[in-house]
C-alpha cells in the first residue's frame, strides 16, 4: 500500500505484511501491517520506525514519497517491541540530525536492544512537542504492550497514534476499518485484544480514562486499519471486554483421541443449551489456541474436556491452561467432563489443576467410561444443563 493522506500533512507511511502467520504465538491468517505515521509540519516527525523483518526498505522509500527522509527531525518510538523499532537503526542513520523522542523507560530500553547512541530524548506525561502547525502530546501508556509503551496524540488534528492498543492483525489494501469493513475487523480486534491487551486490562483501563477528555476523531494503531469513525464503538468495545462483561454463553475447550470425549461435547453443548448457555466447542489439536481464547472473554462458563491419557490429561488439552491464565479472568466458572478406559484420572487432575489455578469449578466432573451409550448421552446433556444453571447462578444438583 502506497502512503496514504489521513489528515492534511500527516501521512501513513507503513509497511503491509501479507505473509505473517504467526505473530509471536499468536496465529494471524490475515496478515497484519506495521503502521507508522509521518508528520510533515514546519518540523517533520516520524511516528515509530516499522518492521523487523526487512521493512526498513520500504517504509523509507514511502517516507521519500512525501519528504527526503534526512530531513525528518524527531522520531518519536511510541514502544520498543521490535516490530515497531526495527526499522529505527536504518531510519537514524539517514535522518542523521533527528532526535529520537521516548518514555524514560523507552530510552533505556531502546539503549539494550540497539546499542546505539542515538540523540534521545526522554519524554514524560503530558509532555508536549511544537512542530509549527501541528503539535505533539505525549502519553505514558505502560504495559499496552510493555511497560515503556506510550501513546503520542497530535491536538490540532485530533489524532491519537495508539501503538499496539486498539491494533488488529489485517494486511489490507484499504487503510481505513470502514474500508475494510467494521464487521471484518471487530473478531480481528478482539481477537488481538484477547491475546496482547486481556492480560494488562487494567492497564487498558487506565489509559483509557486517561485520555477520556481528549478530543478524538482518528485512532492511528500500529497494526491494522486506521478508526476514524466508529470511536466510540471501539472503545466500548475494549471496556466491556476489559471490565470482563460475560454473555449468556460458554466455550468448550476440548480434547479427544478416539472420539468419546468428541461426542460427550455434542451432548454437554445440547444440555447447556438447554440450560440457558449458547456454547461454542473448539478441539485444541485443530484450532490455534490464540484464536479459541477470543471466545473465552466473554463466557460465563468454560468447559474443559479431556480423555484420561496415561493416569492423567491428555497433554494437548493441558497444554491449553497456560492460555486460560492469558486473559487473567478469575471470575470466571469453569466444569470439567471426560472420557476414560480403566481407572481414568484427566478429569480430577483438571480440577485439581485449575482449582490450584484458582479458579471456580464446578463439583463433580463427569466422567464417563469409552464411548458413551444413550444413558450417557442423556447423562452428558443433564451435566450441560446443571453446569449452564450453576454457571447462571440458578440452583443445580452439582454444586
Ligand atoms: C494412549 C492412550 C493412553 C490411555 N491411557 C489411559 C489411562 O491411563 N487410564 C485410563 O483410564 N484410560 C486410558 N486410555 C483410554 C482412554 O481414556 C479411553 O479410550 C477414552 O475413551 C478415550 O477418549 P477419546 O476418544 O475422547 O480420546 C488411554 C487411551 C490411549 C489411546
Ligand atoms: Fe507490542
Ligand atoms: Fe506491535
């Protein structure tokens, strides 16, 4: 994608990534872009300096679309994560009088990563920069992705340059979300909410009220489409998520080797229907366990289901909880099922595991032996239904 205009003099100049399908564990089958910003006032600032993986290239040739890129006078590292930094060491040595403006903490970050002595400026909260027309506001927004992080917010043009906080993983041709379509973009946003942002939600809190009373018509993040409308909704969006608000649902996070457990799920999902619960099921062996986590924000409840595989639970099914500890939710109520052979096991070690994890689990995990028959399908159903009351706070048999 060629820079684009987003307000008069400020420019997208980033680096499109169709390839990348796997962001640092997180699974990104539409790509993602490295967005950063260039503002050409009587000073010209360049808004973090894209790309680890070979993007330097590209985002100075779209610099030297707009202005010699050895005119830029400020770079501005808004976090330094790698994918928002790469690029900085090509970018400082042609622009060779820039100063490189960051979070105290972002200096001395930047100084381990890239051992250069680069003219940097440390920046603090509600520092402001002049740039002639435009102006420059700077906001310490720690842990939205790392501690250093900030979001820089240009006044007159009414434009917050967020960074990873409201980002989503989408390589696009169109660079606005109403271009590429709000109702694209929202799974794409909470998914990587879910996976970077869920486990700093206070922190998402916080930045959020801290800039509740700027004016703001545009969200430039770092990856993803650029919000210029449709704020509002993005913010709720982020508040309900990270005010851990549940819907009437529940997510099945499962595992089977045969099959049994497979079908108990399809009976447990009719009962928790039937218990007020839509559900939704996901095998941990076929789906990327960064895109079943999205679905857990929102549940109320949370099955986990495993086959006994050697005494204990069948490893790719514990290898999900790390993963359940990612959106650091211990409100929410989790139920345990399963299939067994002989003596079992997966299901009492789960509870005990996630109990020790500290979470809320139902008693009486159900568990039943090989495949179940029409009384244990009509078991499983009741499990879904009193697991789906008790989640809902309404009496159950169970706990
Ligand atoms: C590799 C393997 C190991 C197993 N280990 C045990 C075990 O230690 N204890 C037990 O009760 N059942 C054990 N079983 C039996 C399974 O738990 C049983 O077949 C169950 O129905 C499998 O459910 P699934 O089809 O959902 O995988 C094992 C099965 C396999 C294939
Ligand atoms: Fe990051
Ligand atoms: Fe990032």
């Amino acid at each position: 994608m060629a820079p684009i205009e987003l307000r008069q003099g400020i420019y997208w100049v980033g680096v499109v990534d169709w390839d990348i399908r796997d962001f640092h564990g997180l699974s990104t089958n539409a790509g993602s872009s490295y967005n950063s910003y260039l503002i050409v006032s009587d000073k010209i600032a360049l808004v973090d300096a894209a790309d680890p993986g070979g993007g330097a290239s590209v985002l100075l040739r779209h610099i030297a679309e707009i202005v010699d890129p050895a005119r830029i006078d400020y770079v501005i590292s808004n976090h330094s994560e790698p994918d928002h930094s790469g690029a900085l060491s090509e970018v400082m040595k042609v622009a060779t009088g820039a100063t490189l403006l960051a979070s105290k903490d972002g200096v001395k970050r930047l100084g381990q990563m890239y051992h250069h002595d680069w003219n940097f400026r440390e920046v603090g909260d509600g520092d402001e920069l002049s740039l002639g027309k435009y102006s420059l506001t700077f906001f310490n927004a720690p842990l939205l992705h790392w501690p250093e992080t900030m979001f820089t917010y240009c006044p007159e043009a009414k434009t917050l340059f967020s960074c990873d906080a409201f980002g989503s993983h989408i390589a696009s041709t169109e660079l606005f979300v109403d271009e590429v379509g709000t109702d694209r973009v929202l799974p794409h946003l909470r998914k990587y909410y879910a996976f970077l942002i869920a486990s700093f939600r206070k922190a998402a809190l916080a930045a959020m009220d801290k800039i509740k009373d700027l004016e703001i018509e545009m969200i430039g993040p770092s990856h993803g489409p650029v919000w210029r409308r449709d704020i509002d909704l993005l913010f709720d969006h982020y508040r309900s998520w990270a005010n851990l608000e549940v819907k009437d649902k529940a997510t099945i996070v499962y595992g089977t080797m045969w099959g049994a457990t497979q079908t108990m799920v399809g009976a447990v999902a009719d009962g928790l229907k039937a218990g007020g619960l839509e559900s939704r099921a996901w095998n941990v062996k076929k789906t990327d366990a960064s895109d079943i986590i999205s679905d857990l924000l929102d549940s109320r409840l949370i099955l986990m289901a495993s086959p006994t595989f050697v005494s204990g639970i069948y490893p790719p099914v514990e290898a999900f909880i790390p993963y359940l500890r990612i959106p650091r939710d211990k409100t929410k109520k989790l139920a345990v099922f399963g299939s067994f052979g002989w003596s079992g096991g997966a299901t009492r070690k789960l509870t005990e595991i996630l109990r020790a994890e500290g979470y809320e689990v139902m008693d009486d995990a159900l568990q039943q032996r090989f495949f179940p028959g029409e009384d244990e399908i009509r078991e499983c159903y009741e499990f879904g239904r009193g697991a789906a009351e008790w989640a809902k706070g309404k009496e159950s048999g169970s706990a």
